[in-house]
C-alpha cells in the first residue's frame, strides 16, 4: 500500500499526478524517488500548485489560450521560471485525467502486446521508470508538441521573437 500525505504541492520532482479512485476524488502521485496518494484530484494539485506560484490556474491557462490558441486540453506553464510545465491527458473534466510534467518525460511509445494497442501508449521517464497509459500515442505526442509550444512562448527567447515578428 502506498502511504497517504494528506496535501502536495507538485514540484521538479513530480513527474506524473493519476486519478486514484480507490479513496474517491485522489491523486497518485508520481516523483523521481517514489510515489504516494494524496485526498485530492489531479486538477485541485494543480490549481494549489500555481496559486503557490503567483498565479491561479485560469489565469495561467487564459494566458497560453491567448498566446497559442490551444483552448482544449491545454498545457500549463506551473512556474516558467523553473520551467515546470504541465499537460493533461484527457479534458480536466474527465475523471481520467492524469496530468504530466514535460520536464521528466524521456520518451513516449505505442504499448505492444497490451489489449488494444491504438489506444494505449507507454511513457519513460528519465529516471528509467514506465507507466502505461489508456490514451493514444498520437494524443499524447500532440500534447508533448504543444507543451513545448508552451514552453517557447513562455520562455523570455520565444518573447523575444514574437516582439519582433
């Protein structure tokens, strides 16, 4: 069984936040030297987790909607200045969202010899660690290339360039 810490705020060290259904509305959360569960959805770690980076999570999100126009599924810059990005799996509202941190994702592939393959993919993370998950290569690579749309945009050299432009 995995301990419970009864609040998190995601950091560098966060490499996946998961629905845990098992104790309701939680989330399984995955870092670099371990996991636990916490009482809270994947969506509520985020929104405490920009709040405690200055800004609130609609504030983050009407920011990038506004400068890359991606209105659905979309990217969250968490701390730009530490580069800690984010990227849901699903809508925000489907209970099996799951959200990823750009920043620990070494790869993503197609899973093989899993009951239908299309749909699931496999992620590794830097630390050698896989998690499998029911959502298409394709959609997550779409997500990766968006989050580092993001990325840029948010990065004083994407400002730079679109000042310019």
């Amino acid at each position: 069984m995995n301990e419970v810490k009864s609040d998190y705020i995601p950091s560098r060290k966060t490499m996946a936040l998961l629905p845990y259904k098992t104790l309701g509305d939680a989330s399984l959360v995955i870092e670099h030297n371990g996991q636990f569960i916490v009482p809270k959805s994947p969506i509520q770690l985020i929104k405490k987790s920009c709040l405690v980076n200055h800004s609130t999570y609609d504030g983050r999100r009407d920011a990038v909607v506004h400068q890359t126009g991606f209105k659905r599924k979309t990217p969250i810059p968490i701390n730009p200045g530490r580069n800690l990005y984010s990227f849901p799996t699903h809508s925000t509202t489907d209970p099996q969202c799951s959200w990823l941190f750009f920043h620990s994702i070494a790869k993503i592939k197609p899973a093989s010899g899993l009951p239908n393959p299309q749909l699931r993919s496999i992620i590794t993370f830097y630390n050698g660690q896989q998690i499998p998950m029911d959502i298409s290569y394709h959609t997550l690579k779409k997500q990766m290339e968006r989050t580092l749309a993001c990325i840029f945009v948010f990065s004083s050299d994407g400002k730079e360039i679109l000042e310019t432009s």
